[in-house]
C-alpha cells in the first residue's frame, strides 16, 4: 500500500484485521495507528514490511507474528519502521516450523527508536518466551527460551503422545518441524488435549481389538454338530455338514474417547465325519467376514477377514472333550482424521490382521429331557498379530510398529435346556447360558511414531480400555426334523464396564 507523501492517517480499529504486505508507505512522519490485529503476510506466511511512517499499536492491538523456527533465512515476520514505533498490547506467536533450539526474533525495527514497549505475549502453555528491547532502543526483539510439548494436565494417550514429542524434540526434531508447529498453535491445554487425541492411531487399535473377537468367535463356531437323540444327547457329537451366518454390533471405549462400534458379519461352513464309528469326532471349516468399525470423530475402518480350521471331539457319555486349532487372515483399510493446531489432516492406512487361535472345551450332562444342566468350560489361547505400516496424508501421519501378542482366557459357564419330543420325530431344544470370560490381557496395544521422525527415538504405545473380564449371557433353540435337518438359532450378549456386544447366528445343519 503507497499513499504517498501527503499528511496520511491510517487507523486498524479494534476488531480489524491489517496485513500489510510488503510494503505500507504512509509519508514520513505519517502514523499508522493499530486497535486491532496486525499480520504482516496474513497467518502461515513470513513476510517482512516496509513501513514508511510511524508505528503506533494501543492496549487492545494483536501483533499477529510468524516464526519458522526451521528456516535459515526469512525466519520470521518483520515490520521495517522508518520513523518511530510505540507498541502495546499483545503478541500471538504462529510457527510455521518448530525446533528445539532456543531463537531470538527481531519483529520491529525502527529508524528513529522506540518510544514505549509494553507488549506481552499471548498466553500458551507449550512456549516459554520474553519480549525486550534491543540494538540501543532501535528494535524489538522476541526470544523463544522453552517449548514444552508435554505440558502438565493431559491426560490418557493424550499425555504418552505428548511425552514421546517431548523426547524427539529433545532430540533434535528431525522431520518434526511441521508437525511441532501445528501442536504449539493448539495454543491451550484443552487444545493440546484433543489435538494428540487425534494423533492416536485409534481405529488401528479398535480394528485389532475387534478382529481378536472375530478370531475367537470363529472358534466358537467349530464346536458344536448337536444331535437330536440318543443317550446324554446334550453333550453328544454327531456327522454332520453345517452352514452359519453370524451378525455382531459391538460397543466399546475407544482410545481416543467416546465409544467405537464395530458392526460386522461372518459367514461359515464346514463339516464333521466319525472316525471308525468311534466316539472320536473331526472336522474342519472355513469362513468370510466383514466388519465396519466407526469412531466418535469420524475415524472408521473396513474390510475382510478370511477363517479356517480343525476341530477334533472325544464324547464319551456325558462328557465332551473338544479341540479346536482356528487362523485368520485379513487387512483392513482405515480413514482418521487428525485436527491439530486448527488443520484437519485425512491421513489413510492399511493394516494386516491375523491370529492363530486354540480352543480346548470341555463340558458334562446331568439331566433328562425335561431339563438339564451343562456346565463347561472354555480355555482359549489366541496369538494376534499386526503387520508394520506407515500412513499417508500428512505431518500427523504415523508410523506404526508390527505387533504380536498372545492372550489367553477362561471362560467358565452354566447351560441350562429342556427338550421337547413330538410324535412326528421331531425335537425342539431350548437352552439358556451364562458364563464369564477372564483374559489375561485386557488391551492390546500398538506403538507408533510419527511418520516424518528422523530422531530414531522410541515411539508410543496406544491401549483400548477393555476391563480384563467379560460377562456373558446367551439363549436360543435348535429345531431338529426327521430328515437330519437342524437349525439352530442364538443370542449372545458379551459385556463389561467398557463394551457391549450383541450377537446373533442361525446354524443350518444336516446330520448323517
């Protein structure tokens, strides 16, 4: 802006936004008068001002400056005063690049002095820094003496994510400057907070904790070939070929806050033989699912999953002793969306999920026809693994380690049935269960750098918020006719403090 040489006034009230380019010529001796908010290039840009006149900022002003603390030249906003500068009122720092480095940037100079300096600096909790002046009076400078990216009060992942910045800044922030930046104009706590919320690779950690379940539901599926008669029928195994469909919709705590829902469907088939006419039984089955699993915030991921395995069955009377050795393979693709220092970043990935699972049952009879009790008991042990992956999108992308870890649980339970005989030959078998699952891991977790880390530092690990023991609760029926068709159909419910899972499955069976 050149006004000329004339008796100029230029006045930004309050409220108002001035950036001023390049150059702001007003006439010597001319003032330019600011109430409201100065930008020399407007936000994200470093731009220095020629300002022919007088510089004169009031109480109310907002000295709006960029620092690119990674920049060897153009470092930073500056406003060339000719004249002289009066200055009050607040300064906002906006970095365009962090570094760990201690700086100090003159944003005014003057050729005539400066009169008064009363700035201050806009409260932030990550920037330690003092505003003085130097050069004989001449120029205003400010030094930036601390960044602290861990600052206290967050809480959660939010705080591990931030400690793990603190060390690679530390460290010299190699690849970080961006990303460093973005988190220092969260410019609060409660910013700071939901901004590493963000960075947490949340669906990934859901992902995994769904598929675990998927994994051993699956298992659960290659247990049963009911029979309809015949002694201690409840608990015998019979030859039989079967097909299942499985629904899913489940709750849970999501790293990040808020509750994440999984919605996902299987479909299963397999078969079971006799061997010898024994009491020995084996079988095999493959399966096909898809799951969706949605976060609070709009992160979310998809895909499918392939399972297969062998069982083995010993019913000697009332007794039944069962083995089950189940796989699945399946990638998911995932979408999250990262909000730091005001800049949504749609940061994408893709992570291989798989898990080799062995289930041992073993269950007893007491009873007749008109009711029974069941009790059994379930040991699980279930090797998940992820593959390592990097996410594209942007600065907040990450990183994320390969991942292997076994679980194993304990699920004892109490069946409870009737079983009703009509004169066609067909029987219809009701049965109630509740029973409790008891993991030995209650989350499993993934650690993680961010994607542009050059500083080799050791990275985070992000947990769901699972309780360790879940609660379990099913009922259902299965109908057998005189043709050796039987279809079975169930409810599941699986909770804690932290989930909620409802299952439903209808089994089509024909028996030999």
């Amino acid at each position: 802006m050149v006004l000329g040489p004339w008796a100029n006034d230029f006045n930004n009230y309050e409220g108002s936004l001035l950036e001023t380019g390049s150059i702001l010529d007003l006439g010597t001796g001319n003032t330019v008068s600011v109430a409201g908010t100065l930008s020399p290039g407007g936000t994200g840009t470093v731009m220095t001002t020629a300002l022919t006149g007088n510089l004169e900022t009031s109480s109310t002003s907002t000295l709006l400056l960029d620092l690119d603390m990674g920049a060897a030249v153009d470092t930073n906003d500056l406003i060339e005063v000719s004249g002289m500068a009066s200055l009050e009122g607040a300064v906002t720092l906006n970095f365009v690049t962090a570094s760990a480095t201690p700086q100090s940037y003159v944003f005014v100079s003057t050729g005539e002095g400066v009169s008064l300096q009363n700035l201050s600096i806009t409260e932030n909790p990550f920037v330690t820094a003092s505003i003085e002046t130097v050069n004989d009076g001449g120029d205003v400078q400010v030094t930036i003496t601390g960044l602290n990216f861990a600052p206290e009060g967050l809480t959660g992942t939010a705080g591990t994510i931030a400690d793990y910045l603190q060390r690679a800044m530390a460290a010299g922030g190699e690849g970080l400057g961006e990303i460093g930046a973005l988190v220092l104009n969260s410019g609060s706590l409660e910013g700071a907070q939901s901004a590493y919320d963000d960075l947490a690779p949340t669906p990934y950690v859901d992902a995994l904790d769904s598929g675990f379940l998927e994994a051993l539901s699956f298992s659960d599926t290659m247990m049963s070939c009911s029979v309809p008669s015949g002694l201690y029928a409840e608990v015998a195994e019979g030859a039989c070929d079967w097909t299942k469909l499985t629904y899913s919709h489940l709750t849970q705590d999501s790293a990040a806050g808020g509750e994440a829902t999984t919605v996902s469907t299987m479909y299963s088939t397999g078969m079971q033989r006799a061997l010898n006419g024994s009491d020995w039984r084996v079988g095999g089955g493959i399966g096909l699912s898809n799951s969706r699993t949605t976060n609070p915030n709009g992160d979310g991921s998809h895909g499918m999953k392939f399972h297969g395995g062998a069982s083995l069955k010993y019913a000697p009377g009332p007794f039944a002793f069962s083995a089950a050795l189940t796989g699945s393979w399946g990638d998911l693709s995932t979408t999250r969306f990262a909000t730091v220092g005001g800049a949504t970043q749609t940061l994408t990935g893709s992570i291989n999920v798989s898990s080799v699972n062995l289930k041992l049952r073993g269950s007893y009879v007491i009873g007749d026809d008109s009711f029974f009790l069941k009790p059994r008991v379930d040991l699980d042990t279930t090797l998940v693994r992820s593959d390592a992956f990097t996410e594209t999108g942007g600065s907040a992308a990450l990183s994320v380690d390969a991942s292997e870890e076994v679980v194993f649980s304990l699920s004892p339970a109490l069946e409870v049935g009737t079983t009703r005989r009509d004169a066609d030959g067909s029987v219809l078998r009701a049965f109630a269960r509740i029973g409790t699952t008891i993991y030995s891991e209650s989350d499993l977790p993934l650690t993680a750098t961010l994607a542009s880390d050059g500083t080799g530092v050791s990275g985070f690990s992000t947990t769901g918020a699972g309780d360790g023991q879940v609660w379990n609760l099913a009922a259902g029926f299965t109908a057998f006719n005189v043709g050796g068709w039987s279809a079975e159909a169930q409810y599941n419910l699986n909770f804690d403090s932290s989930s909620q899972e409802h299952v439903a499955s209808l089994k089509m069976r024909k028996t030999f």
